[in-house]
C-alpha cells in the first residue's frame, strides 16, 4: 500500500482560539494537528466541499500522543 507524506501547513489563529483547539484536542486524546484535520474534514463534509482520498464513512482517527516525560 502506498503512503503518501504529510504536508506542513502553518496558520496564525488568535491565543483564545488555539486555547479552545487544544482543549477540544485534549478531550478527544488527539494531537493539535490531527485536532485540526478532523475539524476541516467535518467542515467540508456539512458544506459538501470533495475531499478526494478521505474515505466518506470515517474522520481521522486519533493519533498516539506522546507522554511528557
């Protein structure tokens, strides 16, 4: 199976805005980045925006975060 590499996309978002990402994140035991893709994919998916390669029954699945030593 092929796998394709992640890309990096950077934004600027207000403090109060990633505060309410990272604890959105924090309760769904996902990391900030995947905390973001889940969002944009359910955006797209209410709005019927195509997201070609996303499979249409599920969103990303939480990814292992790692433990502050």
């Amino acid at each position: 199976m092929a796998t394709t590499k992640t890309q990096v996309f950077s934004v600027r978002i207000e403090p109060h805005i990633k505060v309410a990402m990272q604890a959105a994140a924090e309760r769904e035991m996902r990391s900030l980045a995947n905390m973001f893709e889940v969002m944009v994919v359910a955006y797209c998916r209410e709005r019927g925006y195509p997201l070609p390669g996303v499979p249409d029954d599920t969103l990303p699945a939480p990814k292992p975060r790692k433990r502050a030593s």
